[in-house]
C-alpha cells in the first residue's frame, strides 16, 4: 500500500507540468492563428511585420541578482 502511495505521490507533479506544457502549447497555437489571420484580412492593402521594441529594463528590481534582472522589456508590434 505504501508504494502505490509513494507511486501516485511521485506522478501528481509530473501531470502538473504536462498540464502547462499543454496550456502552453495551445497559447501559442492561439498566437500563431491570431497572427496568421491578421495577415489574411488586410495582406493585401499593407505591408505586414511584426517588431519588436526593446525598452529599458525595471528602475528597480526585487532581486538584481535573480534569473532575468536587468533584461530589458521586449514590446511586440505589428
């Protein structure tokens, strides 16, 4: 009984991940659709690009040291 405890214990937190895989996945499909519809509708009368502008990174950071402190803000744009 312990083991199918320790078993199911180990496997909730593997299915959490592959739920925002999944999540994740269909957020950028959504993008891309989005994206590809926009080209669609008005390719014909203008020139389409996506841009994006890099801005200043945060004044002040709750951790300078942490994982992405000091990059700056990417802005994407049509």
């Amino acid at each position: 009984m312990k083991k199918w405890i320790f078993l199911i214990l180990m496997v909730l937190p593997a299915w959490s991940v592959a739920a925002q895989e999944v999540d994740h996945q269909a957020l950028m499909l959504a993008k891309q659709t989005d994206d590809l519809l926009w080209y669609h509708k008005v390719g014909d009368v203008a020139y389409i690009d996506k841009i994006y502008i890099p801005t200043v990174p945060r004044w002040k950071e709750e951790n300078p040291v942490g994982q992405g402190a000091g990059n700056p803000l990417k802005i994407w744009s049509y």
